[in-house]
C-alpha cells in the first residue's frame, strides 16, 4: 500500500476506470505514491515521464514508475496528477530499472535514485534556471573588509575571496566552497559592495581549442592485444569486464581511444568516467581532438548547458561521454563500451545521497546493456583486483611505458635523520634541494606533492599541550597565513589566531606541521630565481584556474608546480623530471583499513608524474617511516608484492574483499540523543541477525565525533558476503531511520572512508 492520502484532500474520482500512476518523488521516504491519472493524460502517460503532483501543501515533480488499473487505496482518497511534464519518457526502461536496483542496494528512496540521473533542471517543473554570477564592485577594498571582519566573518569571507579572485564568479560554486548560503551575498549585494547578474550560458572552459595528440602509428605489443580483447566483446555485443592495468605511462589512454573507435565504429556509444573532470583538461582535449565533439558532464557547468548536452545524448547526436562519476548515467543509447580511467579513486563514490559507486554501477550498468566494461589503473582497488584474480573480471596488462621509456627511479629519504634547523624540523631533506637546484640548471621542471593545504595544520600550546579546536567540529585549526586566518576545513568557519592559548591562556602558539601553503613560501626562500606555482583548492577556485596553470606548466613558464592530490593524476607533462613527495605519512595513519592502499596508490600515481618524456625521472620521497611495506614496495613499483600482502592482512580481518561493509552514522546536536540512537539501533539488528551472518562493530564515536555543531556515533556491519543477514540488516537501518527523524542517519552501502 501506498498511502499518500495523509497529503491532501480527497477527490473524487471523474469515473470507474481510473488509471493509477505510481510516482517516485525525490524525497528520502523509502515508497513511491499512488496517483489517479485524469481522462486527458491517459493516452499519452507512460513511464519514464516526469509528471507535477500535489504533496502535502506543495506541488512536487516526480517520475512515473508504474501505471495500474487497480488501487489498494478507496478511489476518493487519491489525488490526481497535476500536470505531465514531457511528450516522451525522458528515462527509458534500463535506465528505470538501474535506479529501481540502486535504490534497494545502497538504501535510499526510488526518486533519488532518479534525483541522480536527471539534471538539475529536470528535477523542476519551472525548468532551467538562469546563472547568477557574483563580483566586487570596483573600489571595494580594504576598508570594506575591516568593516565586517569582526561583525559579519561570513560576509567577510565571501568579500575576501572575491577580491582574491578578481573576476566575476558563478555563485553557486562559490558558495559551495565557502560553505555559505546565499544570505552573506544579498547582504553585500545590498550593501552595494559586490554586483550579482544573471547571465547566459558562459562557454565550458573544457571546450576549449582542442589540443592535437597524434595518433601513433603503431602500438605497443601489450596495447594491441588489448584493444584486440576488448574490441572482439565490443562487437560481439557480449558484457565483460576488463581490468587494464598498467604502469604510469604505459599508453591506457591510448587503448581507451581504439577500444572507442570500434564501439563507434558498430554505431554504438561511449561512456569515459575520469575522477574530478575539472582536474584533467588533457583529457577531455584528447578524446574532442581524436573525436571531434564529445559530449563533457560535470558539475560546474549551467543548468542550461547541462541539459542540452544531456539531451543531445539522448538523442543520439553526441556519441562519446568523457565526464565524473554523474556521467556513468548518461542517456546514451546502444552503450558498446564504459570506462573508468584510475578507477580506485574514492571520488568515483559519491559523499551524498544516494551513496553510489560509479566503477560498480558502471560494472553493473555494462552487464544490462550487454556493453565492454573497462576498469583502468596503475594501482587497482583490491576490490578489483581480487574480481581479476579470482576470474570476475578479465585482466590485460601493460606492463612497460610507451616508446620504452624507463619507470622513475625512487629515492626513500628518512626526514628523521636530517638536522633540524633553529626554525624546527626540515621541509626538504639535502637530497631534495641538491635535485631541485640541479633542475632548475638543465632547465627542467619539478613538482612536489603534499596532500594538505594551508601554511600550518595545527596550533599547539606548549603549556598544556592542547591544540586549537573548531567551537563546532572535532578537528584542529589550520593556519593560512596568506589570510592569517585559522580555518576548519571542515566547516570552514575562520578566526583570527589567538595570541593566547584558548585552554590555558600560555601565549606563544606554536604552528606545527607542514602545508602547501608553506612549502610554496619556503620555496621560494630557498630558490629564489626559480617560478613557482601553486594548485590547491585556495588557489584553483574556478575551472578556468586549473587551466590556466597547467597551461603555464605546460609551456615552461613554471619551473616548480607546488599541490595537493589534484596534482597527482591526469598530468602528462614530458619536462617534468623530479617528483618530490614532501611528506608520504600524511595518509599512513588515518583510522581506516585502507590507510596503507591509499598511501600506496597515491605515491605510485605522483610518482608517474615525472620521466614521461625522453630524458629519465627521479623521485624523492620524504618520509620518517621509511620500512613501511606501503612506502618500500611504492618505491620498488611492486604492486603485485603490495596487494599479496594487503590481501592477506584484509582476509584474516575479514575486510572488503573478502568481506562486505555497510557503515551507519547518526548525527544529533544532542550527544546524549545521538548515542543513544546508534545503541538502541545497534541492539536492533544484534537481536535480529546472527553473528555469524552479520557482526556488529560498535557503535562508538565517529573519528570526526562532532561536525557541524551536530555530535557523531557510527557503527560497522562487517559479513563474510552480501547474504540474508546483511540484507536484514540494512532493511531495519532504513526503517530505523524513517522511524526516528530526529537524528540525522547515514547509511552507506560499500563505504570508501571512516571519518
């Protein structure tokens, strides 16, 4: 049953042989709702179209998922459709039934599975929404800022960034960013301090001119058996999966590019998922220069654009999709061939709701459409690994770089036997300038890596030893001297640094820890002459940023390119011949099972960074655990050495691969609510299940224990496979949370992170 008559009024049927539409709404309650179709849409209905419908106090846009001649409910009690939204089904029936699966897997509602395959302006009934863009006012300055800094830190946030930028920027984005809502800029708009406009469709800075990359005449040995294995499936119409691994530098793109040429070639389409779209224009410059127009989704284009592309698609006109994780759902008709290009990235996982997988959904999404499934990497996920070695999945391997070229050469360094300076710790070891300064000789160029942005991560008092906290999370201050603010990243709420210890009021803070930030400014203190860029996510605010830059970098006119992880993949460049890895420990110790695969796949994947052209590359890895496995074996390129080891580790714990997680999170702003929510839930499923079919971690605080102001408890479901029990237990999870709206539960299916 269905009972949407708790929302409204009664209506009385127009006559005996209603028609009945079964509506999913993208609303997270887990059920779809009965609708009395009206004589004037009974022709035309069918599923797949979006229709208007009265919810409550409120008129909703949904998607028809069924259409019945009969209804549980009394005929006077349902409401009819209000309006139907389009002349054709806009989702077809694979495309249905996916999200139908989706839905059930990870625990959400029908309609947001739907929610995650229409764009936005089809979640609407009012359609597409014009692009407001925000900027300040010339003449705003200084002055303007010292006028809210203290009052309005939001506002002054926003102002700040804005002059940093100095160029008109979309708001929405710049909002997500800052973690603002739209008030602290109407408040400065009413101020007359910035200018906020409507405009059209602004070009996608990934359509640019497309770069030429020449199509070699000849391949590699192991890349024409490759493209001979997948080709043959593509055109025989027959789902597979294939695992191509290969070493950075080893011509998977290239494979990519041929194994597309023979879907199209048979008339049928692709779909090309890469980990953050913005992060790689190469890319998408390399599929439009072997293809001519493609079609390119990701999430900082218009509503406008995003529709009309995602149309396009629909109706055949672009063939090839090159997008993030969105675009694993893209209407393409007669799919041949998926690919998912570093496919152990956890940002092919979605944070929100529904919490997808896009690298499974693209396994899964293959197998209906009786399409090639291409999974590559340097460093799989063991997921994936072990699918290949226990035959899931077909595994092809590239094991040399193109042209012959030689894999760099790495050198551990052990930060704990450098001298420290009056200053502290040191940030590049002798071995690391001594390379750096011999670059900068020849005229080559170098790129260091640390995952952590900011000058200082931590504030710390040495009286008592405490740090400098968020007031509303469970995570330590960082130091941005550019701003000198003290910012939470998670929540990104700012202060002035105190002068005084918070706890014990000791002055003398002391800034510990190293971030981009500072190594940029010690950079440049120590090679003067040398050009130094940096790319984080306080300097790469907009698309057109990352562009710029690595165009720059491109051309030779930075000799050192400073960042974070959006450095470590998709760069090609042939001059880059030193890597230095600043600090590899950042991620080794992190609460989570997959802190020594990350660090492995991470330090492998900068590591390819360099020595992609004719002359050899050397990297530097700073470390102070230099006999880590994940750190030796990165170092040797042994991942078969590392996942034969890691998998041992993950069966005798029993930890995905050779187990199955779901992970719940409840969130209150009371933490005696939030614990005792998570314990009476966890009791639920003890009671229900066996320990034997599904084993209870917890509950206990989550690794961030407060965010946001809202107070954090997690618990583990860990089962040997996806059986009974687990599935039991993820019904009750659900019910449990419609059952207790209070407080704010999370349950992800398959989770990639434990914070």
């Amino acid at each position: 049953m269905r009972p949407n008559s708790l929302f409204g009024e009664e209506a009385e049927p127009e006559r005996e042989d209603l028609l009945y539409a079964q509506v999913a709404l993208r609303k997270p309650l887990r059920r779809e709702f009965t609708y009395a179709v009206p004589a004037e849409f009974r022709e035309c209905l069918s599923e797949g179209m979006r229709v208007a419908v009265p919810f409550g106090s409120r008129r909703e846009v949904g998607v028809v998922v069924g259409i019945d001649e009969e209804c549980e409910l009394e005929p006077k009690k349902v409401r009819k459709l209000a309006a139907v939204l389009d002349e054709e089904p806009i989702i077809d029936k694979s495309l249905l039934e996916l999200t139908r699966w989706i839905a059930g897997y990870y625990a959400c509602a029908w309609g947001e599975a739907l929610g995650a395959v229409l764009p936005a302006s089809l979640k609407r009934e009012k359609g597409v929404r014009k692009r407001l863009v925000i900027e300040a006012r010339e003449g705003i300055g200084e002055s303007e800022l010292g006028e809210v800094i203290d009052r309005f830190p939001k506002q002054h946030r926003l102002l700040r960034t804005l002059l940093e930028i100095g160029e008109p920027v979309e708001l929405r984005e710049i909002s997500r960013q800052l973690n603002l809502s739209d008030a602290p800029a109407r408040s400065l708009e009413r101020r007359d301090w910035v200018r906020i406009d409507k405009v059209e469709c602004a070009p996608d800075p990934l359509l640019g001119p497309a770069k030429k990359r020449e199509r070699p005449s000849q391949l590699s040995g192991g890349q024409e058996s490759a493209v001979e294995a997948m080709g043959a499936e593509v055109e025989a119409r027959t789902w597979s999966t294939f695992l191509l691994q290969g070493v950075t530098g080893s011509g998977k793109t290239e494979v990519y590019l041929r194994v597309i040429e023979r879907a199209l070639a048979c008339g049928r389409g692709a779909i090309v998922l890469v980990p953050e779209i913005a992060l790689t224009p190469q890319t998408v410059s390399w599929f439009r220069s072997r293809f001519g127009e493609v079609a390119v989704m990701h999430s900082r284009v218009s509503d406008a654009q995003r529709l009309q592309t995602w149309q396009r698609v629909r109706r055949g006109e672009l063939r090839v999709v090159v997008g993030a994780r969105s675009a694993v759902f893209a209407p393409m008709p007669d799919l041949g061939v998926i690919v998912v290009d570093e496919e152990h990235e956890p940002s092919f996982k979605q944070a929100s709701t529904p919490r997808y997988s896009a690298r499974d959904i693209a396994v899964v999404r293959a197998k209906e459409a009786g399409a090639v499934c291409v999974l590559g990497s340097a460093t799989p996920s063991l997921e994936t690994w072990n699918n290949a070695a226990e035959g899931r999945y077909r595994r092809l391997m590239l094991t040399e770089r193109v042209g012959g070229g030689r894999l760099p050469r790495v050198e551990i360094v052990d930060m704990c036997q450098e001298k420290a300076t009056k200053e502290g710790p040191k940030l590049f070891s002798h071995r690391l300038e001594q390379l750096m300064r011999d670059r900068l000789e020849k005229k080559e160029q170098t790129i260091l890596f640390l995952n952590r942005r900011g000058f200082a991560p931590v504030l710390w008092c040495p009286g008592c030893r405490e740090t400098v906290s968020c007031s509303q999370c469970d995570v330590a201050l960082t130091f941005h001297r550019g701003i000198g603010r003290a910012v939470c990243h998670s929540c990104c709420e700012e202060q002035v640094p105190p002068k005084e210890c918070p706890s014990c009021t000791r002055p003398g803070l002391r800034y510990l820890g190293l971030g981009s930030e500072r190594i940029e400014e010690s950079l440049g203190q120590l090679l003067p002459e040398a050009r130094i860029s940096r790319m984080d996510s306080d300097t790469m605010r907009r698309p057109e940023d990352y562009e710029r830059v690595l165009d720059a970098f491109g051309d030779g006119e930075i000799d050192v390119l400073v960042g974070t992880q959006m450095i470590a993949k998709g760069l090609d460049f042939p001059n880059v011949t030193l890597v230095g890895i600043v600090s590899a420990d950042s991620a080794l110790h992190l609460p989570d099972f997959r802190a020594a695969e990350r660090t492995f796949q991470l330090l492998a994947q900068v590591a390819g960074r360099a020595g992609r052209g004719d002359t050899a590359g050397e990297i530097v890895v700073q470390t102070q655990t230099p006999d880590h496995p994940a750190i030796q074996l990165a170092a040797e390129h042994d991942f078969e050495g590392f996942a034969a080891q890691e998998i041992l580790l993950r069966e005798e714990l029993g930890y995905p691969p050779h187990g199955r997680l779901i992970r719940a999170v409840f969130e209150d702003e009371s933490e005696a609510a939030c614990c005792g929510a998570a314990r009476d839930c966890a009791a639920t499923i003890r009671a229900n299940t066996s320990p034997t079919d599904v084993l209870v971690l917890g509950p206990a605080p989550a690794a961030i224990s407060r965010l946001r102001g809202r107070y954090r408890q997690h618990f583990l479901l860990k089962a040997p496979e996806l059986n009974a029990g687990l599935s039991t237990a993820r019904s009750i999870l659900t019910r449990f949370a419609a059952d207790n709206p209070r407080s704010r539960i999370t349950v992800d299916v398959d989770p990639v992170s434990m914070l």
